[in-house]
C-alpha cells in the first residue's frame, strides 16, 4: 500500500499573530495538503494564512539535551528585560 507523506499544518488566525500547529494531515502534494487544511482546520474563517511542512522535513532537538542546549543562555542577562529600567510614563510593556 502506497500511503500519502503527512503533513503538519500551521494556521495564522490573525493578521500579525505567529503561526500555530494545529495538527496533521496525509495528501500527495503541498497544494492538496493546504485546501485539505483550510477544509479541516478553518472552518469558522478564523484563518488567514496556512502552512504545510512535511513531517518528514521537520528536524527537532531532544528533550533530553534540552538543558545544554539552553544552558548558554544564561549568561545573556541583556535579553531579560529586568535588565532594563522603563520610564514611569510606560504603563504597558
């Protein structure tokens, strides 16, 4: 039996929000992967965009190097923003 590849679909649901995973998919191609997604994953209209990746292509780190993996970014206190004093006028940040 010759099975579909499966993808995995990514919805926007706003202008300027990030993309989120929403679940999987199998079909034959990209183009037949998006209008199954609009068909299963935005059926309210609450999308605007929509990306497939091949599960296949998609490559992830272990969890169980998690901690040297991100362990170097400890020592980078200037991307925390305690590291900043805001202005008392900056009500929301």
């Amino acid at each position: 039996m010759n099975e579909w590849p499966l993808w995995e679909v990514f919805i926007r649901s706003q202008q300027g929000l990030a993309h989120k995973h929403v679940g999987s998919l199998h079909a034959p191609d990209a183009a037949m992967a998006i209008n199954n997604a609009r068909d299963v994953y935005t059926r309210r209209m609450e999308g605007v965009s929509i990306w497939v990746v091949r599960s296949k292509d998609i490559t992830a780190s272990d969890p169980q190097d998690a901690e040297a993996l991100f362990e170097p970014a400890t020592d980078k206190v200037y991307r925390h923003p305690t590291f900043y004093e805001l202005p008392e006028d900056v009500e929301n940040m």
